[in-house]
C-alpha cells in the first residue's frame, strides 16, 4: 500500500527519503502517535464493549413490573393478574409472582427469609444440584446464597414457618438484574402455599428496553384509567438512559485520556520538523533558489509531518483492532462482536493521528516556507 502511495504521489516518497535522515527520531514521534491512536480507540472499544456486556448481563431493562397500588392492599387478586395477562402480547413471556417474610431452620442455625412462589417454575428456572419436583408436596427450592448461607443441599431437612419440608433443589445462580435476582438468597416454594389473592407483582419480559417502554405505555393506557391506585407499572426506560448518559461521560474522560497521549505525540513531531528545518537550510535554501515557492516547501514539510502521522495512526489502528478482539472476548465471549460503534472509535483514533501530527507540523512548515533563500544559503 505504501509502495503504490509513493508511486502515485511523489511528494509522499520525499517526504519518506527525508524522515529516514533521522530514523531514530523519527520513529520515536511515530511511536506516539502510536500510543495516542490505540489509547482511544481502544479505550474507546472497551467502553462500548463493556457497556454491552453489562445491558446483556442485566435483562432488568427488558422486563416491566406490574405491582400493587396504593389502594390495592398490597397485593394483586387473580382477577387483576388475569386481565394484566390479557393485555399483554402474546410473544412476550409473563409470570405472576407471590412473596411473603418466613424463618428458615436448618439444626441450630435460624433466621428469616424471603418466601416466593412462581407460576410454572420449571419453564424459567433451572437447578445446579438436585431438580425441580414435577409435583411439590413438602419440598422446597433454595436460591445459592441461601443453600451456601444454611449449608443445605438436595435432601437435606429445612423448616419454615414451623412445618418441616425437604430441599428438592438449588437453583442457580441468578443474572445480574435479572428478573429473579432475588431468588438468590430466597427459599421457593409451591404456589399452593401462598393464599389465593395474594401475588405480589407480575413481571413481563420482552425482547428489548425499547419494547419494555412499549409494553409499559401500553398498559398504563388500558388499566390506568380510573385504576391509577390500583396497579403501579414500572418500566427501568430512565435507568437506561442515566447508564447511557454514565457511559457516555466515562467515554469521554477515556478519550481524553488518549488525548493527552495524542498532544504528547503532537509535541515530538513538532520537535523532529523544527530540527528538520533547521539541520536543512541549506538545502531549503538551495530548493527556493532553483525555482521552489514558499507553497511547494510547505507542501513538502506538511507531507513529512502527515507522513509521520499516516503511518503511525495504520499501526495503532491494526494494534487496536487486535486489542479489540481481545477485550470482545473477555467482556462478550466473542471476539468479532464489534458494533458500528466501536469502529467509529477506531477511525476516530486514526483520523485523530493524521489530524495531531498535521497540526503539530504546521509552524515548522510555515517556518520553513518563509526562510530567505539568500540567508539559507549564507549560513
């Protein structure tokens, strides 16, 4: 690629036969603007990617809660579930929930716990040791936190609220934000235990945030009216947007911080041009003499600054793209899950390069344009 730019513009090959007067210098003022141009892209990528893996981790976004109003005695009847359940589209998945405080007891040790029950636990829920029982009798499930808390496992013998049960399972380990989080350090057990009209929320989860608000407008049009203290809908739309709003400013400050990796690189190349132009003169002398203008002496100088730029900003982009590959991996579990986004960070960094270094060659090219053909040569 750079055989056929130095074919096509000749300034380019100059300005290559000139910066490899100094290749020791030279080759430092382009390590930085290496430096710079991985430092945002980079920082930039893994802002994205990490932003990706907490929204995927996290399907709280995704999910709407329907729960008790002020006037609904804090519980939700069957009635209510039901024509939530109604208005509710079909794709969408949606369970009715049920909660209360109990005392768990395993030999000396004792204390309180949440109680839930879930309508069709085995469709959402999935164990790490022991199953879910086709048809719960006196057995339980116990969140991971819960089994790790009272040493309990399949089999062992629990008692809650005074009535002896056997734990049937532990479940696994929730998702950050998930709809079940609080199973974690919970105890499930049969809905049948719980009174009839007695759930405490009904969760719908949908495909995306944007459908969640969808979903939560939508109900609050068909049970809102004159039911506004009967039913409280929640949808985490302005959680999303203050993460997003979060994430953006820590983006920022991250490219800022290869900002200052980039101005420290504008400096060595500022430097290497006016060493350049003072070490050349004579030879800057000698060019204004047999014809060349102050234009074509600046075009030349600015082509060894962009040059210098173009190079080092190529090489921190393929550094980036390697470094991004890798940060995908760790934070997504794949590494080509680049998005539009996380590109526009790399280009970003490669336009920041040209762009440092052409800016950082701008005095010295001026200097050297307006230096006296005559007084070059003197010297």
């Amino acid at each position: 690629m750079m055989e056929w730019l130095f074919e096509r513009f000749p300034l380019a090959m100059l300005a290559r036969r000139n910066l490899s007067r100094a290749k020791t210098r030279s080759a430092l003022a382009m390590l930085g603007v290496v430096i710079g141009v991985v430092a945002i892209a980079s920082l930039g990528v893994f802002g994205v990617a990490f932003k990706l893996s907490f929204l995927q981790g996290a399907t709280f976004g995704n999910t709407v809660l329907v729960m008790p109003g002020e006037d609904a005695n804090f519980t939700l009847s069957q009635s209510q579930v039901s024509k939530v359940k109604s208005n509710v589209d079909a794709d969408d998945e949606v369970y009715a929930m049920k909660q209360r405080r109990g005392r768990l007891s395993h030999l000396r040790q004792s204390g309180p716990v949440s109680v839930y029950g879930l309508e069709e636990a085995r469709q959402y829920l999935s164990t790490k040791r022991g199953r879910i029982p086709n048809t719960w009798r006196k057995q339980v499930l116990v969140g991971a936190e819960t089994a790790a808390t009272y040493g309990v496992g399949p089999g062992s013998s629990v008692t809650l609220d005074g009535k002896s049960y056997r734990v049937a399972g532990v479940l696994e380990d929730q998702p950050r934000g998930g709809a079940f989080q609080s199973l974690d350090d919970g105890v499930l057990v049969p809905m049948s235990t719980f009174e009839e009209d007695q759930y405490s929320q009904v969760q719908i989860r949908t495909d995306s945030p944007t459908e969640a608000n969808r979903t939560a407008v939508m109900l609050r049009e068909r049970l809102g009216f004159g039911r506004e203290d009967r039913y409280r809908i929640v949808d985490f739309k302005d959680s999303i947007e203050r993460f997003n709003e979060q994430m953006s400013t820590i983006n920022l400050f991250l490219l800022g911080v290869g900002g200052i990796s980039l101005l420290v690189a504008g400096i060595s190349i500022l430097n290497v041009q006016l060493m350049s132009v003072i070490e050349r003169r004579e030879e800057i002398g000698v060019l204004r003499a047999v014809g060349y203008g102050r234009f074509d002496i600046l075009k030349l100088m600015l082509g060894e600054s962009a040059l210098l730029g173009l190079v080092g900003a190529l090489v921190g982009a393929v550094l980036s793209l390697g470094l991004g590959l890798l940060i995908n991996r760790q934070l997504l579990g794949d590494p080509f899950a680049f998005t539009a986004k996380g590109f526009q960070y790399i280009g970003l960094g490669l336009a920041f390069g040209v762009g440092a270094a052409v800016i950082s060659g701008l005095y010295p090219a001026w200097k050297a344009a307006n230096e006296r053909p005559v007084e070059a040569l003197r010297d």
